[in-house]
C-alpha cells in the first residue's frame, strides 16, 4: 500500500493523485496543512527533509518527492496504462512539457495562495511571522510567503500572471493542432502537468480564454479529460468547495 | 551526424558536451555567443524559438533543447556506456538530484557572468539596454541582465551564494558516504549535473571547500571524474583560458 502525504488544492499533489488514479493505485492519504505549515514540522522534516509535499512512500518504505519524478517513477514501475509516449524523443518533449509548466508555477500560485496560505498569514503578528520564515528553507518561498503575509501582489502582477498562464494555453492550442493529447496521440505526464494549472484558469484565472471561441482545442481536450474516471477520483475540485 | 549549438563555458553546454563524449558521440559544434546576444538573433529563434543554449539537432534533422532532457534523450537512444541506473527508484533519485543542482542555477550564474555578459553589458547605453531587454523573453533572465549591465551583486549576495553552493558540497558528501557515484555506484547523469557547479566552485568560488580537509568524498571524487577521458575531451576548461 502507498502512502500519500498531500494537500487537497496543491498543484503538485494533485498530478501526483491523477497519476495513482490513471494506474488503478490505491493510497492512504494523509493531509499537510500548509497553512498550519504542517510541512515544517519536525515530524514531517523526519519523512521528507526538503519540507514539501507531495511525499509518496512505497510500499517498501522508501520514499519519493517532486511530482515529475514520482509520476515518472510510477509509470516505470507500473507500465500500465502506459502515461508516457513509447518513444525516445516523444519522452523528451513530455519532460520539456512538465518542465515548462514547472517553471511557470509562480504565476499560478499568486491566485493559489489567496485562498490559503495568505489568509492565514496575514494575521500573524511580525513575531509569528519572523518565526514562520525560519522554518522556510529556500529564499523563493520566503519571498512568496512574505508577499501572502504582507505584500499582496498587484494588480499588474496579477495582469502578467494572466498573460503569461494565456500563453500556456496559446502553446496547448498550437500541439493540439497537430496531435489528440499534448505530446502524439496517447494522454500522458504532459498532459497531467498541466491539469492543476488548466483546472485553475478555468474556474477562476482567465475562464474567457477556456472558451471553445479563444481556445477551441484546449476547450475541447479539457472536456476530454475531465471525463476521465482517473480525474473524479483524483478529486481535482473547486478550490472553493468544502473539501 | 549531430550538431551542437552551444558555449564552451555555459554550464548546460557543459553537460551535454559531457554526455555526448562519454558515448562517443561526434558532433559539429556550432558557437553560440551569449555576450553578443545571439541566442536571440533571429536566425536562431529559427532552430529554438526559445532563445536558450545547448540546442542539439540530431541526425533526422529534429532537435531537442533542455541539457536534463538532452542527456537522458541519448540515454535512452545510445545506451552504451549506460549513464542511468538500471533501477527505476535510482533514475528517480538521478532526475531528482538533476532537479536539485538545476534550481540552483542562479547561484552559479552570479560568478560565471562576471566573466562574460557582465563584461559586455556593463558597457551598454541605456537605449542599447533597453533594446537588449526587449529581445529576453523571460522576466527572470531579464532581471539577470539587468543586474550584469547595471547592479553587480552586494558582496552578502555573493557570500549567500556561496553558502548555498557549500551546501550542494555537503549533500555531495553526504551521498559519497554511501556509493561510489552521487547516484549507487555508477557513473550517471546525476554527476554530470553537476559538474559545471564543481569546477567553478574549484576553480574560483570556494576552493577552500573543495579542499580533501573540508570534504574528502568529493575532493576524491572530483579527482576521479576529471580523470576520465571524457572530462577532456569535452573541454571543461578554465572560465580564464583562452578558449
């Protein structure tokens, strides 16, 4: 049996859930508080000491972190279904895929964070808050946290966040001119990359331009993959139901 | 025949020149000047529209860009001398560690430019900046250019930096503990990840920590890995020489 040490809403946990659910995988799932930075805790520092989730641990014990590696992991280890392109250089182009997505993080998280992290941090005290970001080991999420506890972004930097998450969209539409899925014909790890990232524009971030008008193929794949069982069960739901 | 655009001293170059030379891959090497901005001349936008080096063109005429997702490309397609482990929990731990030297690029970056586009930049007009900026399609490299052109880094960000590359030594050390190579005991594309880090950091940055006191494991290591034929034959040479 797995364990999946996880957050409902966070981006990475939930690619990590789609995969386990396309594979037929079986976990049992224990939530990180982020906001109560759970994920500082010196128990869970004991499990994963980079302090982030998700942290997958096998059945053997042993344990995984960072959502691409557990995914490729899992599709190495359990071929079936298969989730990655069958040849060499369609591999690559999904790694460069997760890795695009991966690089533009920071965008999503300015809308993320509004719903977590900076409610909560905006009520600590200057104390609390020298005091959480001692716990944070590396400057960029420093920043971040100091931006939902203090700073909140601006308008214009919501704006650039906008367009550059419209420009990930501009890149989906253009693959899927040419194949069914984002990298050839078979949905794989590209595809889920992308799902927490396509899952937030659409409900909240720049729903006009998940239109089938603005984005008729990326309207139409995103139809596609939310009927996927794999998606329901991976529980990819609004970051403002109860869950 | 495959053909290499890419710098002698950029550190992802650096990478795939390493992996292509331990396959004995032949290549004809096409020189991308940073300083004169030619990763974003319009003929090269051409070959990758993202405006990054190494670009590899391979034999059939496609290409791939990305050192991470070059490397394990010709992992998987050229598979003798294997550069990953044969296990799919250890390929894990290599992309992992990959990813780890890869996010901290930025601190490698603050030394290496001195050299280069600092040199260049630093004597640009403001309209000849502006111009410059325009041409970066990322806000990350621009505030990176901006910072070689205009504000060289504090010496606390300098030393920040240095801490933090202290600490890629230590987990080096740490994992040398265990196995011969920082991924069990082969030589994989996790120790050339980090190379480019190490010679700076032997060459210039901190020597001192690279000294058989501070951390034995990699000092023998370092030794080991330039010893091999490829280490030459990829020409990681001094940021100084005249190459």
């Amino acid at each position: 049996m797995f364990i999946l040490h996880h957050g409902w809403r966070s981006s990475a946990s939930r690619r990590v859930r789609l995969c386990l659910a396309e594979k037929g995988l079986k976990f049992e799932s224990v939530l990180v508080d982020l906001t109560k930075m759970e994920q500082h805790s010196p128990e869970y520092l004991k499990l994963n000491p980079n302090g982030v989730i998700p942290l997958l641990i096998l059945p053997d014990g042993r344990s995984l972190y960072e959502s691409g590696t557990i995914c490729e992991y899992l599709d190495e280890t359990y071929p079936e279904p298969p989730l990655r392109p069958d040849d060499a250089y369609g591999r690559a182009e999904m790694r460069n895929w997760i890795r695009y997505a991966d690089e533009r993080i920071g965008n999503l998280i300015i809308f993320n964070w509004k719903h977590s992290i900076a409610k909560v941090a905006s009520k600590w005290t200057d104390a609390e808050l020298a005091e959480a970001m001692k716990k944070i080991p590396s400057k960029e999420r420093q920043q971040a946290w100091l931006r939902a506890a203090r700073q909140p972004y601006t308008a214009e930097e919501e704006n650039e966040a906008r367009r550059k998450l419209t420009v990930m969209l501009d890149k989906m539409e253009s693959n899927l001119a040419q194949h069914a899925w984002l990298v050839g014909d078979r949905y794989s790890l590209a595809d889920i990359a992308v799902v927490p990232f396509v899952k937030r524009m659409d409900e909240e971030i720049i729903p006009d331009e998940m239109s089938a008008a603005k984005h008729p193929r990326v309207h139409a794949w995103w139809q596609k993959l939310q009927a996927r069982p794999a998606f329901k069960e991976a529980r990819i739901e609004s970051f403002t139901s109860t869950l």
